[in-house]
C-alpha cells in the first residue's frame, strides 16, 4: 500500500467541514533574503466537527496553541521574506510531528503496521493527532476511527508540508541556500518567569540541523534586543527541525522557542502590553540575520 500523504484515502465526515486552504503564504514583492519564516502552531480554525468531538471547551484546546506566533512574525514579508502560517489548531493536526505518530489506544480500529506508536511524542499523548492538550487534559469524548487521521493528514499536514518544502526549495533554487526560523512560543514552566527563565531557547537538534555560524547569528541579533537566549534546552527541536535540517546539502532549519509570559496572557489567552515590544524586537533581529546571512552560509 502506497501510505505516502498524497495518497491518503480522504474522508467525508469530520474533515470535510475544514477549509480547502490549510495554511496561508505571505509572500514579498520580492524575496530579499535566503530565509523562509514559518508558524506551524496558531492555527486557530477550530471546526464545529472538532469541537463536537472534543470534551473540552475551544478555550481550553487553545491551551495547545502557540498563540499569536504568526502575528509576532508578519513583518517579516516587509522584509522580503516569506512567511507560511499553518490555519488549523496543533490540537488538530500537529505538522511538528511525522505523519504517522499515532496513539493505538485513541482508535477504535486497529491501526496499519506503517503507524508509529512508539515515539516518546505518541508516548506523551502529543503525536500527530494529540490525545491531550498541553496542560494535559484528554480532547475527546469517544475513539476516532483511523479514516479521521488519515482524512486531517491529507487535508491539514499533506498540504502544509507540501507548501513549506515548496518555499524552501525556491529559496534554495533562488539564492545557492536556505534558512527555516521555525517559529514557537513556550509555556510558564519552561519561559521567562519573573525573570527567570530564557526568554528564547534555539534548537538545532544539537547541531545537526543548522550551521553553526548560523545559530550563533540569530542568538547574537536576539541577545542584542535584550533577550535572555538558551540553545537546545529544554527544546532541541522536532519532526520540521530533524527533517528539512540539512546543513551540507545549505538547507538550515532553526527552531524559535519564545516565552509566552513576554507576550501574551496565557491564562485569558490575549495579547499583553508586551505583544507590540517583542513584535518590533523580533523584527529587528530578523532584518539583522537577513543583512548578514550571506556572509554565514557558503552559497
């Protein structure tokens, strides 16, 4: 059997309410730098078919969302650089995972020999599909079947995934390399707290992913704004990390974890005082990457 995403059997119950497009580019007038933003986790196009299966309120599956990343980051096409912002909740469709990270004991039918059930993702109940949201309380009220899963991968990861490696690869074509600032944003217990905390923590998967010339640019343009950055730990990057990560072949991927409490309510999951400040200092850290990457990447 071809399990390929492009191939996926597409069912018509819960997934054919969600939009056609999965996900939104904002493209530049013209492409000025080798970089490709992206925001995969604040989607927040939660469906009514979703809802009715889930247990839990839309403000608590909010929990899972990397709130207002696209937002933080939509200066970036001003600056000639192109931004793809993922429209479905992570609660959904999680694209930061392989497609087929799957938690058995969330199915009603048993699942294909090809699914991964044994990743420490599918372990914490956060795979492809999640069985909890991030605080931890379980999503639904009932067992999917399989054709839900297969149904959210070709409509929601097939078709992100799809346009990401797209964007890349024109980049790639277009300027000798690339670089992916995947962008995320971190919860109390792992972000700035009271000063305590990284206000940042870059991943690349402890090297692999993204030269390390790279890195230190963007941790330099970041710790130049004032922000506290920490590499690796406690996030060293996922599925689009280890994946598009392929430094000798000039494709870096960098993960971006921003502390929440700089930016954001978490509790009423509205922006704060803090949103416009960070919004302008990310800005100015990614026109400084931008300015300088060349001399960091063998083009």
């Amino acid at each position: 059997m071809d399990v390929s995403p492009s191939n996926l059997p597409v069912d018509v119950s819960e997934g054919a309410s969600f939009p056609q497009e999965a996900y939104t580019i904002t493209r530049p007038l013209r492409q000025m730098a080798p970089i490709v933003v992206a925001s995969p986790h604040s989607g927040t196009d939660y469906t009514p078919a979703f809802l009715a299966l889930s247990r839990l309120d839309a403000q608590t599956l909010r929990k899972s969302e990397d709130s207002f990343v696209d937002e933080l980051c939509a200066t970036a096409p001003a600056m000639g650089i192109p931004l793809i912002a993922a429209r479905f909740p992570r609660a959904y469709c999680d694209v930061n995972r392989e497609a087929w990270e799957l938690d058995p004991a969330m199915f009603e039918d048993a699942l294909p020999g090809y699914v991964n059930i044994a990743s420490p993702r599918v372990a914490a109940g956060l795979g492809t599909i999640a069985r909890v949201v991030a605080s931890g309380e379980p999503i639904y009220r009932r067992k999917l079947c399989f054709a839900e899963a297969t149904s959210r991968i070709a409509r929601c990861w097939q078709p992100y995934h799809a346009a990401l490696s797209g964007l890349m690869a024109e980049t790639r074509v277009a300027f000798g390399a690339c670089l992916l600032l995947d962008v995320h944003s971190m919860p109390t217990p792992f972000g700035a707290t009271h000063g305590h905390g990284p206000d940042v923590v870059l991943g690349d998967a402890h090297g692999a992913a993204c030269a390390r010339p790279v890195v230190q640019l963007v941790e330099q343009s970041l710790r130049a704004e004032g922000l506290v950055v920490r590499r690796n730990d406690p996030y060293a990057g996922g599925y689009v990390t280890r994946h598009y990560g392929r430094p000798r072949e000039r494709m870096h991927v960098l993960q971006i974890e921003i502390a929440k409490p700089l930016y954001m309510d978490e509790r009423a999951i509205t922006r704060s005082a803090g949103f416009a400040t960070l919004r302008a200092s990310l800005g100015r850290a990614i026109r400084v990457v931008a300015e300088n990457l060349a001399n960091q990447i063998v083009l």
